[in-house]
C-alpha cells in the first residue's frame, strides 16, 4: 500500500549569514536558489555506495500504572524600576523537577603530528524536558545534536538519580529527539519528585517579554539563567545547514543547555534551547526552538516503537537500493531537496516491489528524517525482515518536487543471493 500527499519543494533564497557557536553546534552558512538543470546529469555520474542493512524492534516492557504530577505553573514579574527580571525563584522551584541532564558517550578521532588518526571516547552532556509518558515510559524531548552518535546514554532526574535511556525517536531537520526511560527502572522516590513540564504557547511570545533558561550548562547539573525574548523567526543556520525558525533571546544558553527549557514568565515551556552565537564581538545572543512549531511533531515521534537494540545481522531486513548524498552544495547547484538520491533499485529486491523508483530521493522513514546513507543506514539496522517501513520521498514531476509516502516490506538479503 501507498499514500501520496502533494507538497512542492520551495525554491532557494540567499539568507543573511551567521556564524557562531552553538551549545554543541556550530552555527554558520547560507542557503541559495539554484536551478533544476542538471538531475538527470547527475543520476548518471553519482558513485555507487552500499547497499542499506535494516532491523528488529525490541518488545515492550510490562505495563506501568505510575501517576506523575505536572509541573505548577508559577507566575512572577518584572521590576519596572529594574533592567532585569526580579525574583525568579518561583519558576525555578517549579520546573526543575521536570528538566534533566542528559549524560552519553561520544566517539572522537585525533590525529598525531604524523597523521596517524586515533579514536577515543569522550563524555557528553546535555539537557531534557520530562514531556509526558505512556503505560511503560517515562518521556523525554531534547535536540537531535544531544543524541546524535551518542552511545550509552542516561538521564540524571532533579534527585540526581541515574537512569538508562534510550533514543525512541528523531528528527534531524528540526533538531528535536524524543528519549524513553523506562518507569520500571525509576525508583518510586525518584517518581514522587519529578514532573511533566507545562506547556506554553510560543506563538503568543512578543519581543521584550521576559524568559528563564534552566539546563545541564557544562555538564555541571542544573543551572537557571534569566534574559529577554530579543527577536522571534531568527532564520539561522547549524553546522548541518538545516535553517531553523529559532527565538532569540539574551539568557545565556551555554554548551550542555542544549535540550534544556526556556520557559516564560508563568513557568510554561515556550522554547527548547539549542544553540548560542559566540564571538569576541558578540554577547547575548542564544537560540531556542520555538515549542509550538514542534508540538505535532514531539508528538509523532512520542508515539514511535522504541528500537533500543540492533537486530542480529542475520536477521536485518534489506532494503534493495544504491544511493547518494544530496548535501547542501549539491541541493543549491541543481535545485534539489536534501536526502538520499535513489540512483539504482536492485533487481527482486524490496525496492523492486514498491512504489519506489530510481531519482527519488528519500527525505524520511517511519517519519524520521534522514540526510545521508549512513543516517539511513544506522535507523535501518534496527529493523528485521518482514517488517514495514515507510518511507518518506520526494519525486520531481514538471520541474517541481512532490512529496510521496510509500510503505516498503523488508526482504531477506539472502533471498537475492
């Protein structure tokens, strides 16, 4: 089965330039107009790269009948003979228990004075907001670039208690990741002193209106901040050059605050920090993701499978396709979306069998974005044969890019063999 839904692909526009440092990215690039010349030029000179593995899912645990309590909204305000925001305390009190730190690995490589590259790991930290849960998980969002090649990932809860999580769902586009925990594995201590955060509206914020940022800065645990909303819709840039609609605000936000909440002045979330511009001219000037424009999508995402283990290979389902990287240089030269171009399906595969055809290029599977081969390969190796995916593609039809759903059963690899 398939559904299609039409979307056309915008055309690109030059963007003002930042540069910067994010709290765990760089922020930089632009983004400009190309021309549809060239894509079937490409199809035929893109190299080869390797066929795609894919996965099982891991069951559920048992059903949980916990109970968790809402963070109160607090309200205070501003002294207008002051030029910073007086007493915050009572929004602090009230959202720490729903914030965490976030704690994982990450794999660095360094190179000697004689270009011999060594790989070692490195602690990471960043921060997450306790959204909600279902009857066996406690859930968590934060950004995509928290998790992202992080292994042996955990969350610490306001008591500084330690718990495994794992990466339940994300979206690389726009940054956000939802994590699980499992409740089972929470002590009830830990349950009775922690709370789902209250959500705002970010669409009402005006410039002005005073904000608090609360996350893990620098890996040191929670820490509160205080600022301004300083501008709305900042069209900015990551080292990934995805363009984000971000809030602009003067509270510090530093490395290890990415993920954490920005709040308004009645305690509610409004925004989840993600990034800082820094410079030896620059002061002031950190972003956030702006909460109602990714409601639906913490939302889609919350309600994913959790895949927290990869499926034995023997048993990973196959894709059927060779593809290459549409990256930013490329979309701008021929006017193409970012994703996976499809330039070869192989003969009784999966691919074969669908929907799918040679030039499109994949954006999504189960609704997660994906931006190169190993992304796709890396969500993929979860997943064993027989199972559905559907992925997500953009096909060019009269000069302009439609977006298309097509469901795909996994083979069996050794079925073309």
């Amino acid at each position: 089965q398939s559904a299609e839904s039409k979307k056309t692909h915008k055309k690109g526009s030059t963007f003002k330039r930042i540069v910067g440092i994010s709290a765990a990215a760089l922020l930089f690039g632009t983004v400009a107009g190309g021309t549809m010349f060239g894509v079937n030029n490409l199809a035929t000179n893109l190299m080869k790269t390797e066929e795609e593995s894919t996965a099982l899912s891991k069951k559920s645990p048992e059903v949980s009948s916990v109970e968790l309590k809402e963070a109160s909204k607090a309200v205070t305000t501003a002294n207008n003979s002051s030029p910073t925001v007086a007493d915050v305390s009572p929004i602090a009190e009230s959202a720490m228990p729903s914030v965490v730190a976030i704690k994982g690995t990450t794999s660095v490589e360094a190179y000697s004075w004689f270009g011999e590259g060594q790989t070692y790991d490195t602690p990471s930290s960043g921060s997450g907001i306790i959204i909600g849960k279902n009857d066996t998980e406690l859930l968590v969002v934060t950004n995509n670039h928290v998790v992202e090649d992080t292994k042996d990932l955990s969350v610490v809860f306001i008591d500084n208690e330690e718990v495994k999580a794992s990466v339940k769902g994300r979206d690389s586009e726009n940054d956000i990741a939802i994590m699980a925990v499992k409740l089972e594995d929470i002590k009830p201590e830990t349950l009775e002193k922690i709370a789902v955060a209250h959500m705002g509206d970010s669409d009402e914020l005006k410039v002005g209106q005073g904000v608090v940022a609360i996350g893990n800065a620098l890996g040191y645990g929670q820490s509160v901040t205080v600022g301004y909303v300083s501008a709305i819709d900042r069209e900015v840039t990551t080292k990934d050059s995805s363009i984000k609609n971000l809030l602009q605000t003067d509270a510090a936000i530093n490395p290890g605050n990415s993920g954490g909440a920005l709040l308004n002045m009645n305690g509610e979330v409004i925004g989840i920090n993600t990034a800082k511009y820094a410079s030896t001219e620059v002061e002031g000037m950190g972003y956030a993701i702006p909460i109602s424009k990714v409601k639906d999508i913490i939302a889609e995402l919350s309600s994913k499978e959790t895949r927290s283990d990869k499926v034995d290979e023997a048993k990973q389902g196959y894709l059927g396709i060779q593809g290459k990287n549409i990256g930013e240089d490329v979309a701008k030269a021929y006017d193409m979306p970012r994703g996976i171009y499809v330039y070869k399906i192989v003969e009784n595969s999966s691919a074969a069998n669908s929907d799918l055809r040679e030039k499109d290029i994949i954006t999504k599977v189960d609704s997660q974005s994906v931006k190169n081969m190993e992304e796709l390969k890396e969500l993929l190796s979860y997943y064993q044969s027989g199972e559905k995916v559907k992925l997500t593609v953009q096909r060019l039809k009269d000069s302009e890019y439609e977006e298309k759903e097509i469901e795909i059963t996994l083979s069996d690899r050794s079925a073309l063999q």
